[in-house]
C-alpha cells in the first residue's frame, strides 16, 4: 500500500537504515507517530522486504531491564531485529542507562513511539530525562510515519471496502466510530464509559502495559464503578470491549492478537483525550493521577507513572512514586538506577 519512492516514505526510510547495518554497532530506527499512524504496518513492510529471513524479537524494554546476559538474546544465526513497541518516556530513560549499549552490537533496533510523548521528553529540560534526551538524538534515527493519506491508500481503501477517514490504520480499525462511540458512551453506558475513561487515563499516564481483569476492576472501583458486583463489573468491560458498527475492534481488547488473559485500551483513544486530530483534550485531573499511584504499586509502573508525571509538570507525583520504585526495586536492578537517577534531578532541581 506504500508508495515506493514517496518522499519520506517511512517504509523507505527504515529500509534505507536497516541496510546501513554494518560495523561493530547496528543502527536505531525510532518510527514517530500518533496512534494508528500505521507504524507496525510500517516496521513488518520493511522487514518483509529488506530483512525476510530476519529472527525478530518483539520485547519491553522492561523484559530488557530484567535481564542479567542481553547478548544471549540474539544467540544464533541473525540478522537479529529487536522491535520495541509503543515506547514510554520512562522506557526511553531506562534505555539510555546503558541497555542500548548492551543491544546494539547484536541486533537491529525498530521502536515506535507516540508523537505526543517524543515532543515532550525534546522539549523538558530536566536532568531527569536527559538519558531519553540522548536515546531520541544521539542513538535513534527518527522516522516520521504520517498520518495523512495517500491518493493509492485512499483508492486501496475504497476498493476493499473500507471507511476512508483520516489514516490508513485508523481507517482499518475505525479510529473514529470507536471515539464516537466512546464520547456516546457517557449517556448510553456511563459504567463502561467509566471504566474506558479510567484505563485511557492509565495510559495518559505513561503505563502502557496490558492489564489483567483484576486490575481493571480495582481501577473501575477506584474510578467510582457502581458496586462491589462482579456482574457491574462484566456489564462494563463488555460494552467497552464491544465492536461498534463501523469499527474492527473494540475500546478494549485482548493483548498479543487477542491470545492474552490482559486488556489493552485503543491508543488511539488516549490520543483524543490528549486533543489529537482536532479533538478536545480531557484535562488529566489531580484525581485520576493518585488513583493511577494507588492502584498501580509495582515497582515499574510506579517509575513510568513517575516520569509521565514530571513530563505533566507534576513534581511532587514525580519524587513521591520515583522514591517508592527506588525502596521497593532490588538494588542492582537498572529500574532502581534509573529511578534513582531521575529522583536525584529532580530533588536537585526542586531545592534551587
């Protein structure tokens, strides 16, 4: 559906550097976008042309944190391509403590990142996310996948069937009869509303993570949910995971192509609550940010929660869950590094 060609074709572009792949260090390709820009579709294009016999590997920067040996990852016969999908500002952090380092010299980078989080780790100036600073300019060449259509994805579009609206891949999924039915919601469903609102607030937050059932009915409660019934409770996540007319999937839906016991929330629906595409932005409430503390205690939520939170302006969030994910996180482990690093600014900063 690309155009071979085009000028700042990202498919182009992100062949162009995965066969710049020579030398003792493999080259980062960072693919920057809105949600449902079309970025996976993009990443496989490339890969499929450029790369075919590629071994991908599809991981967190979490799950890289985690590891004691990162070469033993990419063991084997290659080329060996590491996708890091929907990046946070926490992420960018933690991977700029040293994780690229230990990557790069055995495998090509692909990662995606929203716009709307890329624009404000640039724009901080704050210590705290300087490693994110020097991810996005020092080791990523950034791609820019529009979001506007081309005349052959809109012809393409009207052949198959399908919706011609703003982009190709929410033109796929029905980006924007999901929102309509989303905004609809408030009247005709307000417990599944509620909860969608609850979790596209989690993200908003910097936690971009699947979440298990019993996390989104603990955020549900938290958020005001009818009743301690589980019946309540199954109400709302049936609307919110329904399939609007119009639409291929619903507010929620199940992780890793719908194999997962855990719940994503439709990107793309955050971004309209940040104001993407001409929508009005929801304003992210002194409320919402202490339910997202409360219900989400781990260890690595509380440090994405902590650098969403000093991206917002929210300093006082920022220290208070930062020195918790340093109390609570072993050590050793590059979670407490980089938490501790970022709290260190922070305090710095705050007392000048």
């Amino acid at each position: 559906m690309t155009q071979p060609g085009d000028r700042n074709d990202p498919v182009e572009e992100a062949i162009r550097l995965l066969e710049s792949a020579t030398g003792a260090m493999n080259p980062m390709a960072l693919l920057v976008g809105p949600p449902l820009s079309g970025v996976t579709r993009a990443m496989y294009e490339a890969l499929q042309s450029c790369l075919p016999h590629g071994r991908l590997c599809r991981l967190t920067a979490a799950d890289l944190a985690a590891r004691t040996d990162l070469p033993s990852l990419f063991s084997g016969d290659g080329p060996h391509v590491l996708w890091l999908d929907g990046l946070t500002p926490a992420d960018l952090v933690l991977l700029g403590h040293g994780i690229l380092d230990q990557v790069l010299p055995h495998a090509l980078v692909l990662a995606s990142i929203d716009t709307f989080w890329a624009d404000r780790v640039l724009r901080d100036s704050s210590a705290a996310t300087a490693p994110a600073r020097t991810v996005l300019l020092e080791y990523a060449e950034r791609i820019s996948v529009p979001f506007a259509l081309t005349q052959r994805e809109r012809s393409w579009l009207r052949e198959m069937g399908y919706p011609v609206s703003k982009g190709i891949a929410e033109s796929l999924v029905g980006g924007e009869n999901l929102i309509k039915h989303y905004r609809r919601g408030a009247r005709s469903n307000p417990e599944g509303h509620r909860l969608v609102q609850a979790v596209v607030d989690v993200r908003r937050c910097g936690i971009h993570r699947p979440l298990h059932e019993d996390e989104l009915q603990r955020l549900w409660l938290a958020h005001g949910g009818c009743d301690d019934s589980s019946l309540a409770f199954r109400r709302a996540l049936d609307w919110a995971s329904s399939t609007p007319e119009g639409a291929t999937t619903g507010l929620l839906f199940r992780a890793r192509g719908g194999e997962s016991d855990a719940w994503r929330v439709l990107g793309y629906a955050a971004g309209a609550d940040n104001g993407d595409h001409g929508h009005k932005a929801r304003p992210l409430s002194d409320g919402a940010w202490k339910k997202v503390r409360e219900v989400f205690s781990d260890a690595g939520d509380q440090y994405a929660l902590g650098i969403a939170a000093h991206l917002h302006g929210r300093d006082d969030t920022a220290r208070l869950v930062l020195a918790h994910t340093v109390q609570v996180s072993a050590p050793e482990h590059p979670l407490a590094a980089a938490a501790a690093g970022a709290l260190r600014s922070l305090e710095a900063e705050g007392s000048v």
